[in-house]
C-alpha cells in the first residue's frame, strides 16, 4: 500500500479547514436522501404490499391479485397457517418483513461497524472507504426500481445491503469531524452539518411528493412512482457525494498499522479496552446503558412510522408523506427549543420531560383513528417538537461524562451502540407483529423502552458522573 503523504504535505490553514468543512456538510445532504425518502417513508409501505402479493400467489391463487392484497388481513384470518412468505425457511408474516430486514441490517451493523471504523481510523484511507460505501449504498438504492410483483427477497436484500453501506458511510464520515475542525470550531461544524442534512433530506422529499401526488397526471400508476421515488434517493446520494470526495482530504497515520489485519485485531481490542475501562466509570455506563435504551425506542418509532400509518390507520401515501416532511422541519426547531428549556430548567430534567412526552405519544397509537389524517399529524408534530432536542441533548450530557483526552474512544464506543441498538427495538417490533399482526400494538410496545430509558437516566447522578470523568459540573445540568 502506497505511503501517506506527510503531514507537511497537509495544508491545515482555516481556509483549507473551510473547504473541507463545506465539503463535508454536503454529504450529510447527500445521504439523508435515503433516510428520509426510502427508510422514513416509501419502503415499508411498499414492500409490505408486495409481500402480500407473493403470499397470495401461493396461498391464495383462485383470489385475483388485486382482490387479495386488498383483503389479505382478513383471508389470512380466516385461513390459519396460510397466508405467510418464505425467508430463508421461515415463516414470516408480510406485516413483520420489513421489520425483520431491518432487524437483520441493524444486526449486521453490530458486527460490522467496529471493523469499519478501525480501517478508518488505521489505514487512513477515509475518503476511499467513504466513496466506497456511499456508492455501493446508492447503487443498492437505485435497485430498489427494480422491486415489483412478488419481487420481496429482492427488496429485502436490497435494502439490507445499503443500509449497512449507510450506516458504514456514517461511520467514516463522522471520523473526518475532528480532523477538519479545531476545537472552538467543533460545535459549530457538527450541527451546519446536522442542518444541512434535515433540509436536503426534506427537499428531495418535497420534490418526491409533487411526483408521487401527480403521478396520474404524469402517466404513471402508484408502484412506478413509488419506485422513482426511492431511485431519485440513490441518484441523489451517489450525484452529491462527488463533492466531499473532492474536498476531503486523508490524513497520514502510523506506519506499523497500515495493514487490514492489524487494523481489524487493533479495533477490536481498541473496543475491549474501552469497553473494559467503563467499570472506572460506573454512572457513565449507567448513562450509556439509559441512552441506548430510550435511544433505541426514537428510532424504531421513526423507522416504523410510514408502515404504521399505512397498515394501522390505513392512510394513503400523501398523507404519510407529507407527515415525514413536515417532521424534517419542525424537528430542527424542536431541537432549538428544548435547548432553551434545558438552559433554563436543566438538560437532564428537559430530556425526561421529551422521555413523558414521547411515552404519551406512542401510548396514543392506540386511539388513534382509522383514516383520520388530522391526528396523525398531531401525532407527527408532537413527535418532531422533541425529536431532535432528546438527540442533540442526550448526545451533550455524554460529551460531560467520558474522561478527557479519550473522547475519540468514547464517542465511536456511541457511535457503534446507536447504529446497532435499534435491533432490539425492530427485533420487539417483528415479534409483536409475528404474534398479534397488529401495528398499533407494536408501536405502542416501544412505551417500555422510554419508560426504563426514564427510570435509568433518573437513577443516574450526573454531577457525580462528571466530576468522575475529571470534568467541571455546568451550573445548570
């Protein structure tokens, strides 16, 4: 492997740190795109139907295709042991397969994301790995045009591979913050990036909603614009991603781990250290321990929103989509309002006040009208208000109660764990819907994750915790 530049090759001037800077805010634009557009919105409520489609054509073939997609719930009903798709050998309910893909993609990333980072961080071959993985994530995305019919296992691995490629990218490209910013510039950097995410997300949606609303007009029936839409994510991925591999630049690293192999046995026992260094910190495990699990249940609400308004309210795709773009918005400044709420009453009181809010939220999913658009955009807006502020605020508590000098190992620690943690919110999920194949009883089953979420981080001392970690207490915490 051909040498690193040296590092007086490196020109680390503020205007060279602001070209790179700008770079990388464009590939937080770049990839959200999928977030929003093929995971927030269309994938789920598409591939359930198709699912549908492959279990009638085995079980229910006398019944016309669109017959049985429409009535499959109650013939599935009336007909026990029928009405299942194949995976792998198992039977599956259609509700639960997109529940169990992510299942699988967020298991995948457990095992996967510590060799990720530790070539990252090893090789020092971030651009090249970051390019990588966006585009095999685009092209994974791209192919979802290509899932119609009974075509499930096709999306279904599809999907699993870009969002393991995603959630890769993210890996390597949080990994550049540090290295093209300085300390005072830290902050500042991290949320342009964070916003320019939420608004290039919310644009590509917005365009993907004025196609997918006059798709009659455009001569296109509702699975074709639906699967241009998810295309368009990928396009959009893959066309501005170009900008940051442009701009970024790698930087040299130690000569004795250059190799793969040292790399990934480096890694892992980076991580065991960390891991095993925690016991020095007890309260900041028990807040890590608390982060996850609440975390856990933010994102597999968010992730199972668009199937839970399509199979348990039985809202169309305007409606959904337009929930999830006006949630790309709000959230933004519900993030700037409970960090006003936390300067004034505290941050930790402020997230256990969003944990009561988000319980009293998902509890909700259980009355919740049928085909009552209006309260689940309430239901949304509520949502977005302490969405972004539980994030932004749970991720500053944890900047106050990791040691100094060891923030890298800590935060990629996070990093790792809120990639992978959300198995066991679509694990319990997939469950629900195996046993009950009700959505509003699996969505209401993430109550229990914000109810311990709750009681761990309010067992938690946080003065005590950060004067552990040799930090100073903020007046207001």
């Amino acid at each position: 492997m051909p040498e690193p530049a040296p590092p007086a090759a490196l020109d680390d001037s503020p205007t060279a740190r602001r070209r790179e800077q700008r770079g990388w805010y464009v590939y937080d634009w770049a990839n959200s795109a999928f977030y929003t557009t093929v995971i927030s919105v269309f994938l789920g409520p598409y591939l359930i139907p198709v699912a549908k489609m492959a279990a009638c054509a085995q079980d229910f073939p006398s019944v016309a295709s669109a017959t049985c997609v429409d009535t499959f719930d109650q013939l599935a009903a009336a007909n026990p042991g029928l009405g299942y798709v194949d995976v792998f050998g198992a039977d599956i309910r259609p509700a639960a397969f997109f529940g169990l893909i992510t299942t699988v993609a967020v298991f995948l990333q457990i095992l996967w994301l510590p060799i990720v980072g530790a070539l990252a961080d090893h090789t020092g071959r971030k651009r090249e790995m970051l390019g990588g993985f966006a585009y095999l994530g685009a092209l994974a995305t791209m192919g979802l045009f290509f899932v119609e019919g009974d075509r499930y296992m096709l999306g279904g691995v599809l999907f699993v591979l870009a969002n393991l490629a995603y959630g890769s990218s993210i890996v390597v490209y949080d990994s550049f913050l540090p290295q093209i910013s300085s300390a005072q510039e830290r902050d500042a950097v991290s949320s342009r990036g964070w916003a320019i995410g939420y608004l290039g997300g919310g644009l590509l949606l917005a365009l993907n909603l004025v196609l997918f609303l006059q798709h009659e007009s455009l001569g296109l029936d509702e699975g074709m614009a639906v699967r241009i839409c998810m295309m368009s994510a990928g396009l959009w991925w893959a066309t501005f991603t170009i900008v940051p591999l442009l701009r970024l630049r790698n930087r040299p690293v130690p000569r004795h781990e250059t190799t793969a192999l040292a790399s990934v046995g480096g890694s892992f026992r980076q991580l065991w250290r960390t891991l095993s260094g925690l016991r020095q910190y007890p309260l900041t495990l028990l807040f890590l321990v608390a982060y996850l699990v609440y975390n856990d249940g933010v994102q597999t609400v968010i992730g199972n929103s668009a199937a839970f308004a399509s199979e348990a309210l039985k809202l169309d795709q305007t409606v959904q989509i337009t929930a999830i773009l006006m949630v790309q918005f709000v959230a933004f400044f519900g993030a700037l309002l409970l960090g006003r709420l936390a300067r004034t009453y505290g941050t930790k009181r402020t997230v256990l006040a969003s944990l009561v809010l988000w319980t009293a939220i998902v509890a909700m999913g259980l009355f919740v009208a049928e085909g009552q658009a209006l309260q689940f955009y309430l239901m949304a807006f509520a949502i977005a208000i302490v969405l972004g502020g539980t994030q932004a605020l749970s991720r500053s508590l944890f900047s106050l109660v990791i040691p100094k000098g060891r923030e890298a190992e800590y935060f990629s620690l996070l990093q790792i764990s809120d990639k992978g943690s959300a198995f066991i919110g679509s694990l319990t999920v997939t469950i629900a819907l195996q046993l009950t194949n009700s959505y509003r009883i699996a969505i209401v089953s993430m109550v229990i994750f914000f109810v311990v979420g709750f009681v761990l981080l309010a067992l938690t001392n946080l003065p005590k915790a950060i004067r552990a970690a040799g930090n100073e207490v903020p007046d207001r915490v």
